[in-house]
C-alpha cells in the first residue's frame, strides 16, 4: 500500500473518533516506557475497555496485579487487570470519589467519598466493597501508613476541621483531632509514629502521634503549603510552597531544625528519590522539573518538561521519575541520577493523574479523552511494542477506552525519546 493511501486511512480514521468523540468522554493510556526509541505516532484500534465518566484518580496494587481509577461524576471505582489491560468490573461507592489509595500487604484500596463523608474500603484482590466508614464532613486528603495499616483522612467544613484516623484491616473509627485551621496537606513518618498537617494560609504545622491523635508538637513551616513530602532515611520533611520559590525542609532527627532550598517558580509537586539523595520538584510557572542534592540543599539540575506540570511519580527501579503537565499533554521520563530528561510522550486531552507500574514500567495516566491515530507504516522485529489507552464515548454516562497498540521508532535527534531500562524489582507505588 501507498504512503498517500495509509495517510488517507489515518485521516478517515482520525475524523471517526472525532465524530464519535463528539460527546464527553473519558478514560487511561497505558504506555510501557520500555527500552528502546521513540514511538511512532500512529497508533491502530484495538478492543474497547469500559471506565467510568469524568475518571479523577488512579492507584495501583502490584501484587493483585490491579488498578482501581475513581469515576467522580458516576460515582464508581474502575477496576482493571494491568497486565491485560482490560476492565474487571465497575464497584459503586460513596458519592463524588475524589481519591483513592492502596495499602499492597493487605490487599485493600480506600476511596474518599466527599460528598457522602465516606471512605470505602476495596479487596484489591475482588474489587468488592468489605466496609465503609464515616469520616468528618467534606474530606478532602487522605494518607496512609502502610505499618500499621492506618488510614488518616482530613476534613473541614466552616466551623469544624480535623483529622479522622481509620484501622483500615476493620474499618472502625480510630480517632479524630481537631485543628484550628483548613488542613492543606499530610504525610506519615511510619518509622517515629507521627503525622504531620499543615494548615492552609497560616502555615501551622501541627503533629500528631499516629496512634492516639494527640499533639506532639507544633511549629511553623511556610503559609502557602499544599504539599507535604516525608524523607524515612534521614527524616526530613519538605513543604512545598507554590506562592515561594522555595522549599521548607524541616529536620524531624536533627532537632527540628528547619532550612530551606531554591527551586524553580510556583512549586507546586514534590517526590524524593532516597536511592540517589535527590528532591525533584516541579515548577509549573516556567514548565520545569528542579533537581536537588536532600543534604546540601545546593539544586543540581532544571530539566524543561511540558507546559504547566502538576504531578510527579517516582519510578525507583528504573531510576526515573514521571512528570505529568496539563498545559503540554504528556508526560516526561527524568533520570534520577542527573535530573535530565529521558523521554517526553503525548498523552492528549486533559490529564488529570498518573501510575506508574514498576514490574513493567507502564505508566498509567487518566485523562477525559483521546484520539485514535493511523496505523504505523511499518514494523520490525527491533521496535518495542507500546500499550496505550484511549477512550470514546458513545454517551455522557459510558466512557469507552480503546486498546491501542504504538511501535517504537527508529531514534531521530532533538527532543524524541531515549532508551530506558525497567527492570524486574521490588515494586515501589507512589499513590
């Protein structure tokens, strides 16, 4: 077949999805960032898989080889086989399921249900539903301590805000703290028993012991923080900042005492690599990805990513972190070691959250749609094969994915992609 006769399928196809995509829609790509070249970007259809409408955010358990995507708008929870890519069943929940996470060494996912001030607690192994539990009214973070198998759960409403801890094995109503102010972030030291919140314009860090909820201590830490990240090796604690260029670095082993290191403008995500001592930090204002050295403070390396980045993930195994933008519509592979960008892809249309599956380096990214591009124009026994996902939806209330199939590319210069290793590991999840 003719070039010019394949470029003609690829637009009668691309018009296709358009018109069938006319509605909402809504849906996964699954990319495996594999060794090997950039892909082609010509993908064929492939079978459909059913997600849920306006799909919110993505967690996975690598051992029960599942991924759990909340559907906001139908108030469900998607789950899917990631090794065949394909929907397992779709599980009612509470009303609006904002968040979700997974606890992988008792197999169970907790949803937060804002609306109905609800967790649910998911068998990761069966999808069903084993308890649901009342939190405080309109909850809005969740944390977990993968030790205890403690689940913590922020609320606040105009006169009451606090914190609701929950025995995730049970489901019972540990306990719940009141803070003066609008928590804005949390995160869990497993190792000393703590947890830390912050609280929205004042800049209060308060920390609670996570057994009982009683206060430990108190002290001030940036008043913009939406982000906590928590460092287990050395015990550092990073409040990410957005209105400041900087991040709060708190030393919970070393006194308390706190500093602070440069990154880029409007921080506003945080991950550390504790294999190579390296913060990385994404600055959405200038679309870049800063690297820094966790004991010096000095930054290494300002990588350029998409436009308006949102969310990091790290890969620990392949020594990569994931930065996802919203502006740009794709997502870019890091090295860990040098903070230099390795890969960007397209992922089109409104992403919204991302995973990344260790044991075989997909990454998963929810978005509202996509589209549905020619077949490659050839393929050879060298090119590494690409799982994505799109999704079209015949109407508002049944998103359905395409499964579609992406063959790597022979490596051009400039900005395609390079190759980077996945290696079988102990799997590290960032949810």
């Amino acid at each position: 077949m003719a070039v010019w006769q394949k470029r003609t399928i690829g637009a009668i196809m691309a018009l296709l999805v358009t018109l069938l995509g006319s509605g909402a829609v809504a849906g996964l790509w699954f990319m495996s960032d594999s060794s090997g070249p950039a892909p082609l970007p010509s993908v064929p259809a492939g079978p459909s898989i059913p997600v849920g409408h306006r799909p919110s955010a993505i967690a996975l358990d690598e051992h029960t080889r599942h991924a759990f995507i909340t559907n906001s708008a139908d108030n469900t929870v998607s789950m899917l086989d990631i090794d065949r890519l394909i929907s397992v069943r779709s599980v009612t929940v509470g009303t609006d399921p904002m968040a979700v996470a997974v606890d992988q060494r008792i197999h169970r996912a907790l949803v937060l249900n804002r609306f109905s001030n609800t967790i649910s607690i998911l068998d990761t192994e069966s999808g069903t539903v084993v308890r649901t539990a009342a939190v405080g009214v309109l909850p809005d973070l969740l944390a977990l301590d993968r030790t205890q198998h403690h689940a913590f759960v922020a609320f606040s409403t105009a006169d009451r805000r606090g914190v609701t801890a929950l025995n995730v094995v049970t489901g019972h109503v540990l306990w719940t703290a009141h803070v003066p102010y609008e928590p804005s972030a949390l995160s869990v030291d497993e190792q000393s028993g703590h947890l830390f919140v912050v609280t929205r314009q004042s800049g209060l860090l308060i920390v609670l012991d996570t057994r009982t909820g009683r206060q430990a201590r108190a002290t001030m830490l940036g008043t913009g923080t939406t982000v906590l990240t928590f460092a287990a090796r050395r015990g550092d604690l990073f409040g990410v900042d957005p209105s400041s260029s900087q991040v709060a670095v708190l030393h919970t082993r070393a006194r308390w005492a706190q500093t602070t290191m440069p990154v880029g403008v409007r921080p506003i995500a945080a991950v550390v690599d504790e294999q190579t001592g390296h913060l990385f930090v994404v600055n959405s204002f200038h679309g870049t990805v800063s690297m820094s050295d966790q004991v010096s403070g000095a930054q290494l390396h300002t990588a350029v990513v998409g436009t308006q980045p949102s969310a990091l993930v790290l890969d620990a195994p392949a020594c990569r972190v994931i930065a996802l933008s919203l502006g740009g519509q794709s997502i870019s592979s890091v090295d860990a070691e040098t903070g230099r960008v390795l890969r960007t892809m397209t992922v089109e249309f409104q992403p919204a959250d991302m995973a990344v599956d260790t044991r075989t380096g997909r990454v998963f990214v929810v978005h509202e749609r996509a589209a549905v591009r020619a077949p490659p124009r050839h393929e050879s026994p060298q090119e590494r094969l690409i799982s994505a996902v799109g999704c079209v939806a015949p109407h508002p209330w049944q998103a359905k994915c395409l499964f579609q199939r992406v063959h790597a590319a022979p490596l051009v210069p400039t900005t395609d992609l390079v190759s980077v290793p996945v290696l079988d590991h102990q799997p590290l999840i960032m949810v």
